[in-house]
C-alpha cells in the first residue's frame, strides 16, 4: 500500500472519528410542542391537559408550559420499526409512559 492511499484512508477515518460526537447529539436531541390529552403524570410529576415545549436533550426531558418548567424527568430512548407517521403522546392508566415523534424512527420512554 503507497504512502498516498494510507493518507487518504487515514483521512478519511479521522474525519468519521470526528463526525460522528455530531451525529450522537443530534439523534438523542428533540425539541417539540406536544399535546397532553387528559391529566397525566410523568417520575410522579404532574401535567394537566395541554399543549407543552417538549426539549429532550440525552437522557432528560423538560416540560415547559407558559414559559414555566412544569417537570424535568429522565427519559431512554428506543427504536421504533418504522418512522411514526403523527406525534403521539402514550398515557397508560393515568402515567405518561412514551411519546412518539412524526418523521422518527426514535421515541423516547419514561
């Protein structure tokens, strides 16, 4: 192998070392308005019905309504089979339990 091929194998390497922090931050990122349909609660914090700033950064999830943080709570998040075709909101027996993002193929738990 000439010194030419190892340099641009080399380059090209690198240059996917260092894109890919970018793409990590960018998949486990969201911001959205989202609509709670009925009084819910999400870590034992509540929400009553309406529209919320959604901001996920990570692992964590702020509901902000009005401009006010109404609840910071811990989030996974998980693959879905396939892009969720509208934002859906999940409440199971009165818990907020997962929301799903239109477009994405990523939801986040709670």
């Amino acid at each position: 192998m000439n010194a030419r091929l190892r340099l641009r194998i080399g380059t090209a390497v690198m240059a996917t070392g260092l894109a890919l922090p970018l793409w990590l931050t960018a998949a486990d990122s969201i911001h959205k308005t989202v609509h709670i349909g009925s009084a819910a609660t999400v870590a034992g914090k509540s929400l009553s019905e309406g529209d919320y700033d959604l901001q996920v950064n990570g692992n964590q999830a702020k509901f902000t309504n009005k401009g006010k943080v109404i609840a910071e709570v811990p989030c996974t998040w998980k693959n879905l089979p396939a892009k969720a075709e509208h934002d859906i909101v999940m409440i199971d027996g009165g818990a907020l339990t997962e929301v799903q993002f239109q477009g994405k193929t990523q939801a986040i738990d709670f």
